[in-house]
C-alpha cells in the first residue's frame, strides 16, 4: 500500500466522508465465496481544497447466514494499524485478494445490505461511514455478473473440489453459489434439509459402471445441534456437477459423530518464564493474524491456514482449515496445538525464531489419538500435566 500524507479531520471520518468529494483508488474481494463468506475492502481518496486523505473500508459478508456481519475502517495510512485491521477481519478466510472496480463494489455492498433487510438482520456499527455507497442503486449487466462471481470463487482444480465445495454450499441452503458449481436446470433442492446445516465431514468414493462415472459421497452434516449422515451420489459432466441422488438420511448421536470427527491432535505445553503483560506483549507479534477467545482460565488463539486446500480432498474435514492452536493459561502455561505432526514443528519453530522464545521454555510433548486440548479448556484444571493425571486416574 502507497503511503500517502494525510491530515486528521476533526469529527472523524462519518463528517469527512459526508464533506469531501470521494474518488475511488483501489479495492479486492477474497475469492471465498464457496465457503459462504467474503471479504471486501476499499480503498478512497478524499479531498477538499485544504487537504487530501486515505480512507479504508473493511467488509464482512455471510452469504448463509448473517448478510453483512462485520465492517472496519480507517481514516489516514498508518500502514501497521491497516494490516492488523486486515488480518483481524479477513486474515482467516484463506482465499486470494482479487481486484474488483467501484461498481463491483457498490454492488456487492448494496446486495449484502439488502440480505439484512430482508432477514430483519441489523445493520453492522458504521451505517453513517458507509451510507453513501447505498445512494445510487448499481445494477450489474449479466456479463458483469459473470465476471464478478468469477472473481468471488477460487477456480476448480479437481473432482473432489467441486464435489466438497458443491454439497458444503446446497447443504448451507446458498443456492446462489451451488447453482455457479452444477449444470444449468439441475434441481438443487434434492439433498438437502429444509433448515441450512454445516457439512462437517465429507468422504467420497469414485465408481465407473455402465452408466460412466460417478461419486458416493457420505457426507456428516449438523444444523440445530442435530448429525444427520446423508449417502448421496453425484455425476459430473464438463466440471460441473450434472445429476445427484440421495440414497439414505438418517440421524445419528453426537457420541456417533464425535467418533467420525476424531483425528490426532499433537500437543507441546511451555512453561512461561515472564510477567503475562510481558508476554502478551513478546506474543502479539504472532497473536495478530489469529482469533482470539477468551475462557475462565485462559485465551484461546486460533490460526488458520492461508488456503482453503483442505477443501481439495477425498475426506474433507471442516476443522482442518485451522493450523494451529495457542492456549495461554492464567497460571503460566502456553499450550500449543496442532492436527498434523508436520504442522506442530513447523508451530515450534515459528515460536523458537519469535521474541517469545526468550521467555518460554518446553516441558512436555504429546499425541493424542483424538483431540484434547478443548476439553483441558474446560475443565477446572490449572495446569495440564494434572490434567492428564485425572484422566488416567
């Protein structure tokens, strides 16, 4: 990002932004829209006869759910507060930054207002820093369509990427973006439920008969704290899915669905050797581009991977678009967690080259055969060597 003078308005940005002419100089959506969610940012010029300066907007849009959810800005280019802004609010999509025009993104913005409208959603904090986009309705041609839904989805490299991003989307009830991955006239309404459900687990098996070639997919799907397994099969013609058929629903116990969600869980518990302001501080660097939740004993930070390739599998999990897990307890541990052994050292070693490493030291190394690590979260144990001690108790 160009760094740019910039002159701080008295008022904030909603009196300069109704002040001041608006001259649009940049803006890129995530290609994400196959996992139900996009990012969307803008970049403004404004300006008067005394002064020029940046303006920056940040969108959050659920295009299953929740609309319009979520919305950043940032009045000025101080260059470290943008991209912690960026990380917090699109950091975890793991998609591409795709360029898009003004009226791509007025659109995008005025069609994700409406959603809100029309669900009886409110509007995200900000209304008087955004309203001007909503002023003059933008209307895409149908070739503008085309182009902007191809910018919104990352292209399709395998079968099993389409066949995970297909049932992800019909399941989550987001015709819109099932109908851009099937053949035109395919009746989307066959497999899934009347209530939009999340596809936590999908396993697909290829077959080649006399009718050609076709996929059983036995897909794990929750919605209302329910797990239903639905036993479908798809065929696809031309990369994109022509016919599908649903051979069996039927619930299961969450006890059952736990036992198909299970997978290692690799875990490396550090003393931490500081004060925890002095910690936090040391740890920010790393914490920046995470999620962050706090609990009873501690603050759980979630880091995501940088792509949604977990999505190009023959067993898709929903889960494994997280890297790794950081849990900084209050009684002076740090707990870092990770699905794969690869991505646990890969963890180590980001922490072993950080400021962190002077004030941390390792005590213990795990693998579990199923995860843990929640569990220890919410228990009343302060320390997870004592943890473990009462469960082999």
């Amino acid at each position: 990002m160009t760094e740019r003078k910039f002159t701080v308005i008295k008022g904030g940005a909603a009196e300069a932004i109704s002040r001041n002419r608006k001259k649009f100089l940049s803006g890129f959506i995530t290609d994400t829209r196959l996992m139900g969610v996009v990012g969307l940012y803008i970049h403004w010029e404004l300006s008067n006869t005394e002064f020029v300066s940046d303006f920056h907007q940040f969108f959050y849009f659920d295009a299953e759910e929740y609309g319009f959810e979520t919305y950043k800005s940032l009045l000025g280019s101080d260059s470290e507060s943008l991209s912690i802004m960026e990380q917090a609010l699109i950091g975890g999509l793991g998609g591409n930054k795709v360029d898009i025009n003004e009226r791509e993104a007025l659109h995008l913005v005025q069609k994700y207002v409406e959603m809100n409208k029309t669900l009886s959603i409110p509007l995200p904090e900000g209304k008087n820093e955004y309203s001007f986009l909503l002023e003059t309705p933008v209307t895409l041609t149908e070739s503008e369509g085309e182009i902007l839904i191809d910018k919104l989805c990352t292209p399709i490299v395998s079968d099993y990427q389409l066949i995970n991003y297909f049932l992800m989307r019909v399941f989550g009830r987001d015709m819109e973006a099932a109908a851009y991955l099937a053949a035109e006239g395919l009746a989307l309404d066959i497999l899934p439920e009347e209530e939009p459900a999340t596809l936590c687990k999908n396993s697909i098996e290829e077959f080649i008969d006399e009718n050609g070639r076709s996929f059983l997919c036995e897909s794990l799907i929750e919605y209302d704290g329910k797990y239903k397994l639905i036993v479908s099969e798809i065929y696809l013609e031309e990369g994109k899915v022509s016919a599908t058929k649903k051979r069996s629903a039927f619930f299961v116990t969450p006890a059952e669905a736990a036992m198909m969600l299970n997978h290692p869980e690799f875990i490396t518990v550090y003393e931490i050797l500081t004060e925890p302001e002095d910690f936090l501080k040391r740890f920010s660097s790393l914490s920046a581009s995470t999620m962050q939740t706090i609990h009873e004993n501690g603050r759980l930070y979630l880091e995501f991977n940088k792509n949604n390739n977990h999505v190009n599998r023959k067993v898709f999990r929903l889960n494994e678009d997280i890297r790794g897990l950081y849990y900084v307890t209050d009684f002076g541990q740090l707990i870092i967690a990770a699905y794969s052994l690869n991505d646990i050292h890969e963890i180590e070693k980001t922490l072993s080259r950080s400021e962190v490493s002077a004030c941390i030291i390792p005590t213990e190394k795990y693998e579990f055969k199923e995860p843990i690590l929640y569990e220890f979260i919410q228990s009343d144990f302060d320390d997870f060597s004592d943890f473990l001690d009462f469960l082999n108790s």
